[in-house]
C-alpha cells in the first residue's frame, strides 16, 4: 500500500481550530514539555519584531508595490497522525505547538481583563475557536474541554497544562514548564500592552493569522516516525523505546502503571551512567529472544519491526522489564567496571580481563552471545567457570577470524548460528572455520589497525591481575617520527612498515605518553618505569635499547605466544561429544579436576585423558 503524505501550509489559527474535528493529543511517549524561559522569550520577541516590521505595507526597497498579503512568520513543522481514536497524534512539535496554546490562552487572559470593545470580542471569539470545542450550532463554548490533551507517562504536568487552558490560573509557587512559561507569557504581553498599546491587537491578528505553519500528516505511525526521524535536528528524537514504553505502559492496570513508571525511569538513568540506553537494552534482548525462537536467519530485523509482530505481545511478558534490568547488570560490569553483590563472577579478575579484551573487539557481534549466555545461565550454580571459559573461546574465535578477515561478514553467520546453540548448551557448538597456525601469526605480526587494542590488552593480562588504566594509548617504542640517519642501512620503507608492526607497541598510559613524547627507547625508558602496566615495566628493565631487531624478536615472540594463548582458549577445539560436558550440573568440587582434563584434553589425546574423562 503506498504511503499518504498530507502538507499544508497553514496559520496558527488554522491549525489549532483543527482540534475541533480532531482534537490533538500528546501521547504517552513523548517526553515532558521543556521549553526553556529563553525559548519563550525568543519565540514572543521575534512575533513583536514580525509585527513592528510590516506596518509599513508601501514600497519593499526594489521598487515594487509590497502587500501586506504577502508577509509571513514560519514558526517550522508538526508531524503528526491520526490514530485509531480519530485524534491528531503529534510525533514532532509537541514543544512548539503546546508553547503556542500557552501563548493564545495568556492573550486571552490578557483580552478579558480589558473593556469590551469591538477589537476585544473579535479577538476573543478568534482565541476560543482555537482553544476549546464549541457547539455546532450555537457556537457556545465549553471552556471544560480543550483541544489539546497531554498523556506523557508518569507527567504530573499533564494535569497542570490542562487546568491552565481551563481556567487562565497556575498554582502559587508552582516550578513546572508549563506554569513557569505560561506566566512570563502574561508578564511580557503585559509589558508590551503598556508599551504599545496600539500594537496589541495587530500582534494577536498576526499571532493568530500571519504566524506560519507546516502540518505534515501521515497516514501511521510508521510514516510519522520516519519523517521526525528525517527532519528533526534539534534534539533528541523518539526512539523506538520511547514507543515500546508507551505499549507497555497502556497494558498495565494503575497499580502496575506506577511501578512500572518508578521502574523505568531508575533503568533510563542507571543505563545512562553505564553508557548504554535502554533502546541499545531491547536491542540486545531482541538477540536473546530471537535465539529462544532459534532464528539463525543473518537479517537483522528493526526493532520495532521486531517487538511489534502480533500486536507487540512481545513487550508484554511479565519477565521483559526484569530481563532488561539483568542485561544491564552485565554492562554495569563492562563499562562501569563495578561488582555486583551476590554475583561472584563480577569479582573475577579473569572474567573481567576477557571482557575487556572483547570490548575492543572491532564490531558489535561479540555483545550478543555475551548477553544471551549470561541472560540464560547467570543464576546456576556453577556459571563463573562455566563463563570464563566460554569467554576465552569467544574471543579466541572471534580475534582470530578477525585478524584474518577484518570484515563483519567473516563471523555474522556464525554469530547468528552460536546464538541459538547457547541456548541449548552451556558449552555451545562454535561454527567457525579451523585457523591456520602459520597465516594466523603472519597476521598477527602486521595486525590490521582495528585489531591492535584488542591483542595488546590480551597480552598485557597475560602478565598483570588487575585491569589496565581506563586511560590508555597504543605506544609506539620506536616512535613513527624517526631520523634515517639512525638506521642507514635501512630503507625508509622497511623501518616504516617495522614502526606499525605489533612487536613495536604496547599499551601505555595516557599521561605517561604524554611526557614521554616522540624520543627514542632510551629517553623514554624513565617514564615508562613509572607504568602501571607489567609488560611496560619489563620492556623497561629488559631492553637497555630498542632497534630492528628488538621489533623482529619481539614479533615472533608475541606471534608465538598470542596464538598458544587462543589456541589454550579453543581456537580450533573440536566440538566432539566428549568435550560437552554440562557445566551447570557438575558439582563445584569437580570443577577443578574437569579444568585440568580440558588442558590435558587440547594437548595430547591418551589414555591418561580418556580415565579422567571418565573419572569426572
């Protein structure tokens, strides 16, 4: 079916008496009214500027005959569109047109203090027309229904926005946008009648009738979102939760409205300081749910597309909120570096490590396994061990590939596949291509930019048991700025392709790489004593300088040493039968016996290994 735009220039009074068809509704996922004390001043001072410039209706400065027809004020779009309530829905403008409401009931206010004169009673039927429904027949007023109505969730504001059209009043003391901004309208009409009193009606005539809008009306709510998506620059747009907290809150009785409020708003913030959202929580929850269903398919849905299947029944599981809190609890660990009570594996320093590690990994397919295994085995008895070695796989798995072939595409399918045989097992099956030893530490040696972070934080844990500083640069030991008369048999080219090789970079504090600057090894070897980095500090007493041949060694070695390491992991682990031992269910006195027959397992397959298998 094609999709129907309608755009209509119209004034403000056009617009707003719209409402009396189809009164306009703010809904629950839009977020509160906050224009600012200087938007509203803005907003009246260019309306007075608009109006002290066309009083002059002669010539227009080029010759020709100007009429006072032709002047306008564009105040900018609403978005909107009818819902299933034959309401207008506003997806964007929701701050301007609710600040154009306040302004038209603050000059009305301003109308019924003054005499009646013919000017006041014209201006004041004008007003009524935009602000409350009238009887078809009679024209009276119902000044008890507005033509506009805020639901934003969990508003108090809602209510005070509403009884300021109604009655022209605002509560003592009151702090609120909606109160704040409706009296400095009253105070700056006020001040401007007593100043130009003979300007007052010809500003509400052009408030009312010169002042430009652009409705833009779309046939759904799809439609509406897509074009405030398109337009809106100034902000914050809706976001896909946003509507999914709305749903959800609309299938809750007002008990559960309350919580569920209160509930959210704690997520939204503690999100927020873990540098998450909690669009990017449903996201990853929709990864979770998917592999529930077992869909390996490598199209990658839109989440609202996603949750919005059947009527958005998704969203309306009793264990949704909670699941989006427990995924959360992972990134409080990731990003915030923090320990969660009664969830001893946030106190692992080797969980952490990983962890870390993986945060570098050059795309985002690393989270989503990740979330999915701790959603599903988090509360067993035995998931620290049984994590950790499923995070050492992960990233063996994952770096390699990607140090092979740096693209998405080298891991999505299998990402997709590993999802879903989470679900099944604790120690999943790992669909990934075998990797050669040899090609595998030719790359490592020239490893692609995006990789470098991940395998220098990976080598550094191999000999420090804390994290490395948050603040940390990649160090190059020979610097990338060189004299050639320091290595004249050397080529340019040959020293500059040495530079970038990973055995000449290692992980160093940002401060401590600022003092230590551009110079050669051993200018720089003092500040890298004062490291908090082990290797750093080791370089620094093992090394009394540093050459070609330091890079090429050092090369060979990391080579050597990071490919033993993922290897250790399960690079290349064959997911027979035997290695699939349920984790979940093994008694934790075991686990230590079952750790050391995974080592004897990946290196020699004898008859020693087979009687401990058995044994376990």
């Amino acid at each position: 079916m094609a999709t129907t735009i309608e755009v209509n220039k119209q004034s403000v009074k056009q617009l707003l008496e719209s409402g009396k068809k189809q009164r306009f509704v703010i809904p629950e996922y839009q977020r509160s009214y906050a224009c600012t004390d200087e938007q509203i001043q803005v907003l009246f001072d260019d309306l007075v500027e608009f109006t002290e410039e066309n009083l002059d209706y002669g010539k227009d400065g080029t010759g020709h005959t100007k009429s006072k027809y032709e002047s306008t004020y564009f105040l900018g779009t609403i978005v909107s569109y009818e819902n299933d309530r034959n309401e207008q829905e506003i997806i964007d403008g929701q701050q301007r047109i609710t600040s154009l409401f306040l302004l038209l009931r603050a000059l009305y206010t301003k109308l019924k203090s003054m005499a009646e004169t013919p000017e006041v009673k014209n201006f004041k039927t004008q007003i009524e027309a935009c602000l409350w429904e009238q009887d078809e027949l009679t024209a009276e007023v119902d000044y008890e229904k507005t033509l506009i109505v805020s639901k934003v969730m969990g508003d108090t504001g809602n209510e005070v926005f509403s009884s300021i059209l109604i009655t022209g009043k605002t509560e003592k003391q009151a702090k609120d946008n909606y109160s704040l901004n409706y009296e400095l309208f009253l105070e700056l009409i006020e001040k401007y009648a007593t100043a130009q009193p003979e300007l007052l009606f010809r500003f509400m005539h052009n408030t009312l009738n010169k002042a430009i809008l652009l409705p833009i009306t779309a046939d759904s709510q799809d439609t509406a979102l897509t074009i405030f998506s398109t337009l809106n620059d100034r902000g914050l747009a809706l976001s896909d939760a946003d509507i999914f907290k709305a749903k959800i809150y609309n299938h809750l009785d007002q008990n559960g409205k309350e919580e569920f409020i209160e509930f959210w708003q704690q997520l939204d913030e503690e999100a927020s300081n873990a540098n998450e959202s909690i669009q990017k929580l449903f996201y990853y929850y929709m990864f979770y749910l998917r592999a529930l269903d077992n869909d390996r398919n490598t199209t990658t849905p839109g989440i609202r597309k996603y949750y919005s299947k059947n009527n958005f029944e998704r969203l309306y599981k009793e264990d949704v909120m909670k699941n989006l809190n427990t995924i959360l609890n992972l990134w409080l660990v990731i990003n915030n570096r923090i320990e969660l009570e009664e969830e001893s594996w946030s106190k692992n320093i080797e969980i952490n490590q990983v962890l870390d590690g993986l945060t570098s990994y050059p795309n985002e397919f690393w989270k989503y396994p990740v979330v999915i295994y701790y959603l599903r085995y988090h509360d067993k008895e035995n998931f620290e061990f049984a994590f950790l070695q499923f995070l050492k796989r992960l990233f063996a798995v994952l770096s390699a590939r990607y140090i092979l072939t740096p693209t998405i595409n080298a891991v999505k399918r299998s990402i997709l596949n590993l999802n879903a045989e989470i679900i099944q097992s604790a120690t999943p099956k790992f669909d990934f291509n075998e990797i050669d030893e040899k090609e595998l530490k030719d790359k490592i040696k020239t490893a692609h930019r995006n990789t470098v972070r991940m395998m220098l934080k990976i080598l550094a844990y191999q000999h420090q048991n804390t994290l490395l500083p948050e603040k940390w640069e990649i160090e190059h030991i020979l610097p990338q700025k060189w004299q050639s008369s320091y290595f004249p048999p050397n080529s340019d080219t040959e020293v500059k392709e040495l530079v970038e090789h990973l055995g000449n970079k290692i992980p160093f504090e940002k401060k401590l790489n600022v003092i230590a600057s551009n110079g050669y090894f051993m200018k720089k070897k003092e500040s890298y004593q004062k490291s908090d980095v082990q290797i750093v500090l080791d370089l620094s007493k093992e090394h009394i300088d540093w050459s070609l041949d330091e890079i090429r060694e050092r090369d060979i070695r990391i080579s050597d040493e990071l490919f033993e390491l993922l290897n250790d992991w399960g690079l290349n682990q064959v997911d027979e039968c035997e290695t699939q031992v349920q984790l979940m269910e093994l008694p934790v006195e075991r686990l230590a016996d079952y750790q050391q027959f995974i080592q004897l397992f990946k290196r020699e397959d004898n008859n020693e290994t087979r009687q401990m298998f058995l044994e376990i």
